[in-house]
C-alpha cells in the first residue's frame, strides 16, 4: 500500500510563490527518507521528536 498525500497550487500563483512551494517539499521529503531503514523491507524510523524538529527547520529557513 502507497499512501500520497497531494496539496492545491492555485493556478494563478506567482512564480517565485510556486519556486518556493517545492523547495520546501524536497527539504521535507530529503529529511524524512533519510529516516527510512532497509532490511529486506523499508521501514520509515521518523519518530514524534524527529517530526516537530522537522517543523522548526523549515519554518526557519
């Protein structure tokens, strides 16, 4: 089973708004899938802590 999860650009947006957009989204996607585990099988290890520290660095930044 495959879960994704999609989110709206309004069309109209600017460009730098939707630059913006999936910068934010391969930050995101980079630091969780460096929390994937292989052992035979993929297993996600993205603890509650490792999440809320995720939320902080990309509202920083």
């Amino acid at each position: 089973m495959e879960a994704i999860k999609s989110y709206r650009i309004p069309l109209d947006a600017p460009i730098d708004l939707i630059d913006s957009y999936f910068e934010v989204k391969r930050k995101a996607l980079k630091s969780i899938f460096s929390h994937v585990k292989f052992n035979g099988k993929a297993h996600l290890d993205f603890k509650n802590n490792d999440r809320k520290k995720l939320d902080v660095k990309i509202i920083r930044e």
